[in-house]
C-alpha cells in the first residue's frame, strides 16, 4: 500500500474483522477503502497528524459533517481526521476513471 510508505503508525489500530465486515459495501465505491479500513482503523500516524476513526466512530462523524454540509450528506464518508481537526472523507460524487 502507498500510504504504508509515506506514514509510519504511531498508534495500534482498534479495529476488529467483525468491525470492518460492516464497511465492505464501501468498497464498491472507493476501490482500497475496506483493505486500507481493515489495516489502519483507529490508529495514529506521523505523531498524530492523521488519525483513522474507530470503525464505530465513522458512521457518526459521516452524519455530523452532513448535518453542517447538506450539500455532502448523502455522498461522502468520513474516516479520519488530521491535527487540526479537519475530516478526511472519501467523496463517492468525485470520482475520476472510476476511483
């Protein structure tokens, strides 16, 4: 995985298989995400510069940004946030040769 070589993880993942089962349907909307969900949720990298939310935190922080972003609502997901608090999304209406 490309991201593995640019970032160290600095904070053991929290995920468990029967977490991440739940986001399988996702992958057919971003190729890599179930893979790179399944490796990396809930953990910590560069110190803290991105973290991946805890699978059972994802659903929740995808709603509060569409509750402040209608406009996004029902095309993004939400998995992670950097160190100033900005959500990292995978927005599925922004795709380019099928990714």
């Amino acid at each position: 995985m490309l991201f593995d070589n640019h970032f160290q993880r600095d904070a053991e993942p929290a995920a468990t298989k029967q977490d991440v089962g739940a986001l399988a349907a996702l992958e057919s909307g971003a190729n890599g995400l179930a893979e790179f969900l399944a490796v990396h949720a809930g953990g910590s990298f560069g110190v803290g510069l991105y973290r991946v939310h805890p699978v059972a935190e994802m659903q929740r922080w995808t709603e509060i940004v569409g509750e402040a972003f209608p406009d996004f609502r029902q095309r993004i997901f939400c998995f992670g946030f950097d160190w100033l608090g900005r959500m990292l999304a995978v927005d599925f209406a922004r795709k380019v040769d099928g990714q």
